[in-house]
C-alpha cells in the first residue's frame, strides 16, 4: 500500500496546480453545473472535469491558456462526456 501511495505522489511531482486554482476551478464549475445537476452530482461532475485539466496540462498557466482556445466540441469531448456517466 506504501508503493502506491509513493508511485501516486511521484507521478504527480512534474505537476504544479495551486489550491487556489483547485478551488476556483470547483467553485465556478459547481456553479454552472448546479443549474442542470443536483449538488452532489455537479460536485462529483466538477472533481472529475478537474482531474482531467490535471492530467492533460503540466501546470495551471497552461491549462488556462488552453482551455480557451478549445472549440465548444473539443471542450464536450475532453471535459463533459467523460464526465456524465
């Protein structure tokens, strides 16, 4: 179990998201998701459309000048579908 938990935290050391970030991403996530969702399931929508930003972009800075040059359709493929199951 202490392999796992050492191989996950080192995989995630070239990574570089603030808690700021994390936080800012889930409030303004849950707010527009909590429109069409329940709490509980926007809240699980929003965890997981963040993870995805996580694991595509190396850092924060990134993910924000990416992510707003995405076309609506990129932006379902990569962060909503993978998300609603």
């Amino acid at each position: 179990m202490a392999f796992v938990v050492i191989a996950a935290s080192c995989a995630d050391s070239s990574k570089n998201f603030s808690d700021t970030f994390k936080a800012d991403w889930m409030k303004s996530c849950q707010n527009q998701a909590g429109v069409n969702l329940d709490k509980n399931k926007a809240k699980r929508y929003c965890q997981c459309s963040l993870e995805i930003v996580m694991d595509r972009y190396k850092n924060e800075d990134e993910a924000r000048a990416a992510i707003p040059t995405m076309s609506v359709n990129q932006v379902q493929q990569i962060l909503v579908l993978p998300c609603m199951k």
